[in-house]
C-alpha cells in the first residue's frame, strides 16, 4: 500500500490541474489559482513522502512530469491565453502566444528529467514556481488592470518566463530532505520573507517573490561557488 501513496499524491496534483484549468477556460482565472495552489502542494509532498517510505521509483519519476506538465505547464498557458485575449490590443490571434509558456515548459520537464546536475537543484526557473508567477496576474489586474492587461507587459512577461524556464540560471530547491538550519538556510531564509511579502501585499507580493527566489539563488551559488575556490 505504501508504495502507491507517493503516485496517488502525484495524481491528486494532476486531478487539481485538470479542474483548475477548466475554470481557466470558463474565465474565472481566480478560482484556477487556487487549484495551482493545491497542485503546488501536491506535487511538495509526493517526493517527500517517496522519500521518506523509501519508495521512489522510475514510474513515480515520469508521473511526477506528466502531472507537472498539465499543472504547471498547460494550466499556466491557459491563464496566459486568457489575460492575452482581456487585453488592450485586440486580436483574434495574440492570445495564442500564452501557449508558448506550454511548449517552453515541456522542454523545461524534459531537460529536468535528462540533466543529471540538476539531483538537488535546478538549472533554469522551475514550473510550480513560474505558474505561480503567471496565477498571480488576474489577482494583480484586480487593482491594477490598465498595467496588467498591457499587451506590451504580457507578451513581455511571456518572453522572459519562456527564457527563464530553459535558461542556465542555478536555482535552489524548495524540497527539504530534513528541517537542518544549517543545511537549508537559504531555503528558510527564503520562506520567511516570502511569508512577509504575502502578509502584506498578498498575491502582488508573488511577483516580488520570484525576483527574491532568483536573487538569493544567484547569491548562494555565487558564494558557494567562492567558497569551494578557497
């Protein structure tokens, strides 16, 4: 029984996908955040319940992409589309180019799956947290639509989360193998000021979220990197 709890989680975060992109094509962009959320959350524990029972294993590995790829890669794309066709320039084709997210995700989980530097960490902006970024977006529009639904904005903020993705940026893993401060320090330094950003400025604090991901990542490998030259 054990060693098919990690694949149910797995298939939980896939079932959350699949509902939160139903509500992204209805249009209703908030709801489908939250199942983001959900499959986020999902897709936290699966490995860390593996580890723990001491039953990974390769089925569970390819799963774990295929699920990623609807939640954190067809989903996102969806909420893209969407915002794309709210937008200020109207036309029947623009919204197509949300889909590119789809595509540089899918090169982003195949590059994953056959990269071997990337066991702890990552090289290139992970799904979950990009999906994150692109779920924020309707939150944001909210309060902020004339800067949100900007044509110019969003085709930009496509292009640079497409590059991201496939990029050769290092970024550290939010998976924790144990709860050591010492060995995860930059993770729960991390968290914590995550934590207060959301605390104050909720969802508008995601895009200031993943500018600190990446900026602590690059810190830590730079000086990780100066260390190991001592």
């Amino acid at each position: 029984m054990k060693r098919h709890l990690p694949n149910a989680i797995t298939c939980a975060n896939l079932f959350s996908g699949c509902i939160g992109i139903v509500f992204a094509f209805k249009g209703n962009l908030e709801t489908a955040a939250y199942f983001v959320i959900l499959s986020g959350i999902f897709d936290f524990f699966d490995g860390m319940v593996a580890r723990l029972l001491n039953v990974k294993s390769a089925i569970g590995k390819d799963l774990d992409s295929l699920a990623d790829m609807v939640s954190f890669g067809f989903l996102p794309g969806v909420l893209m589309f969407q915002l794309l066709k709210l937008s200020d320039y109207p036309s029947a084709y623009l919204p197509y180019l949300g889909f590119l997210i789809t595509i540089f995700s899918a090169l982003r989980l195949a590059k994953f799956n056959n990269d071997d530097r990337q066991t702890e960490d990552f090289i290139g902006l992970n799904t979950p947290m990009n999906t994150l970024f692109i779920c924020s977006l309707p939150y944001i529009a909210a309060d902020y639509p004339q800067v949100v639904y900007s044509s110019i904005l969003l085709i930009g903020i496509t292009a640079v989360t497409c590059f991201l993705l496939v990029s050769e940026i290092r970024i550290f893993s939010l998976k924790f193998s144990n709860l050591s401060w010492a060995k995860n320090r930059i993770k729960f330094i991390f968290l914590i000021l995550s934590v207060i950003l959301i605390a104050f400025l909720k969802f508008a604090a995601i895009p200031f979220v993943l500018v600190l991901y990446i900026a602590l990542s690059f810190l830590h490998f730079k000086g990780a990197a100066s260390n190991n030259k001592i």
